[in-house]
C-alpha cells in the first residue's frame, strides 16, 4: 500500500469527532493508545466544536412516582432542525429521537411536580438538576447522556426552598443556587454551593430580596442565572434576579408582568402570550394546571405572543416585539415555550406525552411569521400512563462534561441525616461520610 493511500490521523479524528460521546468513550476503552488520543485536549475541543455546530433538542421525559415517591426519568434528543420551512408551512415534518438512558436512581426521590414549593428542575452546560422531594434534601445533579450523577450534600429547607442550576464558562464551575422560602423562621438562609470531587460544603449567600417569591425556572446565559420572582416588600412587583455565577453577586431588573424568561441568540428575553396567567399562583392552591387551561383557555384563542429582549442590562433597555396568528394545529393549552434557536425561531413543545399518541414541538419563525409543526417519533410505548415532558434547546455533548468525577454511576446508600432541626446552625453542611445510627448503613451527613 502505498503513501497516498494512507489516512492522515487529522482527517480521522475530524472524522470521529461527529460520533456521539457514547460511541466515542467505547473507542476509548479500545487501548491505551486510543484512550490517550481521544481523551487528548485536542480532540475534546474538536468535539465540542462539532456538537456546538448541531445542537439538539433534549427531552426529559418524568413518569409519575408510586406511592413512595419513587419516579423515573428518561432522556432522548434529536438534533434541532436547520430551516424547518423548506415545506409548506401546512405539512408536518417528522423526526426520529435517539434515546440515551432511563435515570432511575436507588432511594432519591425525584418525582415530577409543575408546583414550584415541591419540585425545581433545570439545565445547564450538558447537565440536567433536579430537586424533587424537600423533606429528603438532597438535589442532584446528572449527565442525561451517560446518566452519571452526583448528589448534594443534605439542605434543610422550611417548606420549600427554590434552587436554580448555573455555569460558570470561566471557571468551568456549575453551581447550585438555593433561596429559602419567603415565610421561614429567621434561623433559614440562602445558600450556594459548587459542584466538585470530594466534600462539597452549603455556604451562605446574601440576596438584596428580603423576601423573594419565585415565579419562574431559572435559566443560564453567559454565566449569569436569571430567574423571575415576586419583590414581597414592595407590594408584589415583579422583578429578574440576575446572579452572576463567578462572583456570585446578585444585580435586580424591574419588569411589568409575569413573563417567562429564555435565551434570544445570547441575550436574555422575556415571553409572554397577552392572556398570560400566573401558573405558579394555579400550582400554588392546589389546581391542576392542565385541567386549569383546559378550563379557562379557548382553543381558538388569538395567539398574541411578546418578546422582549434586553439590549443594555446597565440601562435596562428592552427591544419589544409583537406576534399574532392563528393555527388549527396549534394548541396552546397543551405546550410550554421551550426556547429559542440560536437562529431566532420560538420554539414550543408539548407538555405532555401519552403513549401510542402523536407528540409535537413547533418552530415559530418571528421574521416569516410561520409555525412549522414536527412529529417528535421514538418514545416508544413503554410509558403506562401520560408523563411529563421538559423540553431543553441548544443541548451539546462534552467529553469534559462525561469526564467530570465528581459524576458517578452508584453511590453509597442514601439514609436521612441524624439531625434534622427547625433551624439551621451556623457551621457549613458538608457532604462528609460518617457512620450513622439508621439500619447500620453509611449516613451521608450534612
């Protein structure tokens, strides 16, 4: 064989660097040679290269728990379509899903709730956080690709104290933001902590926001957490609470309504349809939220949807647009908005799955102002009941994020803590191992 008919070893890592992360850490345990290679800075900065260029859409898709709680999650993507209107606005496209892992952890509550005093989920820089049980106290962190995880240190919280997940790009650190329920007793604090290999420790943190009444999901732009809320002290006027992941710093933008917020091409935006309602006030007294809409929402209602993005964050300087059109296809009592593409176009996505039915996300086009319906395929029909879905944009795939240690695939049994007063104590909780008195097992005290 001769020269000209050898491959450059450029061209094959360019080559497989289009692979997914999983075939890709099967290639790893190949060799030590391989493993080298493909674990190389070169290579993972190739990948992530790759994966950015064709970001996906992630699907979490939460069945409901029994009557212990207990749930289970399952995670599949597809790649975010790339000019969805090369048909007819009136035809449905159809994409296929592929699927990464079931994520059903031993003795962690993570059931699915639309109610944010028992339920807070979120997204961030390829990894997925969910705090599903308060009593317990124990968010956790997981790779929806690997299905590795990570589980936090205990956090004592009166009712219920809301949590946001953030990246630092700087740093490279994720870091989790909890903020203590309005009403608690003064011994409750903010706290933040940082996600990294060994004893992670709750540290207490100061929000300008005396009493702070969530109202949004937090969302994560350029290593600044963003999420809406009530300013109690001041006659319930909403505000955003910007949190700056690296300094940790808190800064307050003033808005007019319940809106929710999403990433507009790196810019934070708020959305919001005219008949908003305030769906964590329904949550709050009990209301199914589905059956709410259902009620009080016309199927053919006008769909009016604003945006808002901040252009000037230090003048507070909105650019604001308005939508309208009509769509039989569209209901808007069965999705959520999703996000935005890195192109502009709004995409909306189905709240609820139910097996052998047909599940859809839509691209809205604000320039052509179109709706492009696609079929979402390859949930397959092993889900008994309709399950929750959360629908993220601009999901990628990295080898760094896959390598982090601090994510594992089993953890030592999980058992309550020894203590659980109504207040908290001054000193710090740390994730530490210590013996405890609970059926002989390992107690993760905290």
């Amino acid at each position: 064989m001769n020269s000209s008919s050898h491959i450059s070893i450029g061209l094959i890592l360019e080559i497989l660097s289009r692979l997914p992360s999983k075939s890709v850490a099967r290639f790893r345990c190949v060799s030590k040679e391989w493993a080298s290679m493909f674990g190389s800075p070169y290579f993972k900065e190739l990948f992530l290269s790759m994966s950015s260029a064709k970001p996906r859409l992630l699907f979490a898709i939460a069945e409901d728990g029994d009557e212990n709680g207990k749930a289970c999650w399952r995670f599949f993507s597809l790649p975010q379509l790339e000019n969805p209107y090369v048909k007819s606005s009136s035809t449905t496209l159809v994409a296929a899903t592929d699927f990464h892992v079931r994520f059903s952890p031993d003795d962690l509550l993570i059931y699915h709730s639309y109610d944010p005093r028992y339920f807070s989920c979120g997204y961030a820089s390829g990894l997925f956080y969910i705090y599903g049980d308060r009593n317990q106290g124990r968010p956790l962190v997981c790779n929806p690709v690997t299905g590795r995880y990570a589980i936090t240190p205990f956090r004592y919280t009166y009712r219920k104290a809301y949590s946001f997940f953030g990246f630092d790009p700087i740093d490279k650190q994720y870091k989790v933001l909890s903020i203590k329920y309005p009403s608690g007793p003064p011994g409750c604090h903010h706290k933040i902590l940082t996600l990294e290999d060994g004893d992670m420790t709750w540290r207490r943190i100061k929000c300008p926001l005396r009493r702070p009444g969530i109202k949004s999901d937090g969302i994560c732009i350029n290593g600044v957490l963003y999420f809406l809320c009530e300013r109690e002290e001041l006659s319930f006027d909403y505000v955003i609470v910007c949190f700056d992941v690296k300094s940790e710093k808190f800064t307050i933008i003033d808005v007019e309504r319940i809106c929710q917020l999403i990433n507009y091409k790196g810019k934070l935006a708020l959305i919001y349809w005219e008949d908003d309602v305030d769906i964590y006030e329904i949550c709050y007294y009990g209301k199914d939220l589905d059956q709410y809409l259902k009620d009080n929402l016309e199927a053919d209602a006008t769909n009016e949807l604003h945006v808002w993005v901040l252009e000037d964050v230090e003048k507070q300087e909105w650019s604001k647009y308005a939508y309208t059109w009509t769509d039989d296809r569209f209901f808007r009592r069965h999705v959520s908005i999703a996000g935005a593409t890195a192109s502009g176009e709004i995409v909306f996505s189905m709240r609820t799955y139910t097996s052998k039915q047909p599940f859809y996300v839509f691209y809205f086009n604000p320039e052509r102002n179109t709706l492009q319906r696609v079929e979402i395929q390859g949930f397959g029909e092993a889900f008994k009941q309709p399950c929750s879905v959360r629908t993220f944009l601009n999901h990628i795939e990295d080898l760094d994020v896959n390598d982090l240690k601090v994510l594992k695939s089993v953890h030592p049994p999980l058992v309550n803590p020894k203590y659980r007063g109504t207040l908290e104590s001054d000193t710090e909780y740390r994730g530490s191992l210590e013996l405890g008195e609970s059926n002989g097992h390992v107690l993760l005290c905290s």
